[in-house]
C-alpha cells in the first residue's frame, strides 16, 4: 500500500463515482479524499471528505471538468449530493487549494463534445483558466479529453433539442476516437498519473486507449 494521498475534485455522476471506486480499489494510495461541501462520515475505509480550505497534505489530484449548474451529471440517487461540482468558475480555485495542500500532480479530466474531437481544438489548453492551472507549480499536469456523453431525458424543450444534438454528434464519432465507458475512464485517469512525467501533457480521446491496453 503507497503512503500517498490522493484528492478527486467533481467527483459526480458515473464517471466521478468509477473513479472513486477504482482509487479505493486500487493500492496507489493509503487514502482518498473527495472534495465536499461539508463533512460527513461515509464509513468506507481511506476514504475522507474534505472542504477546499481544510484540505490534508496531498500528493496527486484527480479533477473532473463539468458544466455549471449541469443537475444531470449528478447521480439520480443522490450518493455524490455532498460532493463538489468542478466546472471554469471554481476549477482554477480547487487546483490552487490542492497544490497548496502540497499535490503536486494533476490529472484533469475534461471532457469535450464529438465535434471538437475531429478538429485541432482538443490537442492543446483550451481555454484561459486552463492556461493559468498550467502555470501552477505542478511537477506535472495531465489533461484527458475523453468525448462528452449526452446527459439524461430532459424537462424542457431546450434541454432535449441540445440532448439530440449531442446523439447526432455521437453518431459523427470515427470509429478511430474511442468513446469509453465511465469504468474504463477511471482506469485511464489512473494509469495516466501512474505513467506521469514532468511538464503538461494533453490527450485528446484518440490518444486514450493506449493507456487501457497499459493498464495494470
């Protein structure tokens, strides 16, 4: 069993809950904290939640990039409601905090849409905050842009209409860029920071599957 400690920041839905599962499972780290709105007693073994500003001593960081006040991509049975929800507003704030709390690699996860994934917009940093998580003294920085799921039925008009245009883009998908399941997203995640170098790194969903074949 390492000594290390490992921090999951959006820990939501099937993917955030595969990969909780899978760091508990696995014996990479003596304990897991997930971050949370609040403290809780779970009664799992090495596993702890944790506020932004109370943060333990850390090693490695798992972040999952989601969209803002995006209700579906929590679980309908409310197992991750005290988790925190990680999107561009808060997620240069939650990097900033964990590499306080002495992390000093990162693994985000940051999902793009089908079209992006056939042009050249997913193979560098997307987007000024994720400039400026780079620029945080990291050893290293892995970013995983695996291809957005569509989300759940939807109430409203709107929300449906942008449901089937997530399926139609799904279906636009080469058979080239893998579309993994949330389990096989967490053993990636995984072995990315297990196979961590120094520097930035950005894997686009084309590049992920090596990482399932080196899996142990």
């Amino acid at each position: 069993m390492s000594s290390g400690v490992a921090l999951i920041a959006g820990a939501v839905g099937r993917p955030g809950e595969a990969l909780l599962n899978r760091l508990l499972a696995s014996s990479d780290y003596r304990e897991v904290v997930v971050l949370a709105e609040g403290q809780m007693a779970l009664g799992l073994p090495r596993l702890r939640l944790a506020e932004r500003h109370e943060l333990p001593q850390l090693d490695d960081v798992f972040i999952l990039l989601g969209e803002a006040d995006d209700r579906s991509a929590r679980s309908f049975y409310g197992r991750d409601a005290p988790f925190v929800q990680v999107h561009l507003a808060n997620l240069l704030a939650v990097a900033q905090a964990a590499v306080a709390a002495g992390a000093r690699r990162l693994v985000m996860i940051s999902p793009t849409s089908a079209w992006h994934q056939m042009g050249s917009i997913h193979r560098g940093l997307g987007d000024s905050t994720e400039l400026d998580v780079a620029q945080l003294p990291y050893e290293s920085v892995i970013v995983l842009r695996p291809v957005r799921q569509g989300g759940r039925s939807a109430a409203n008009l709107l929300q449906r209409f942008a449901n089937f245009y997530m399926s139609l883009q799904m279906l636009m998908v080469p058979r080239s860029i893998p579309q993994l399941t949330s389990e096989q997203l967490a053993r990636v995640a995984l072995q990315a920071m297990r196979s961590a170098k120094a520097g930035i790194s950005v894997l686009s969903a084309g590049q992920l599957q090596p990482l399932l074949t080196d899996d142990r």
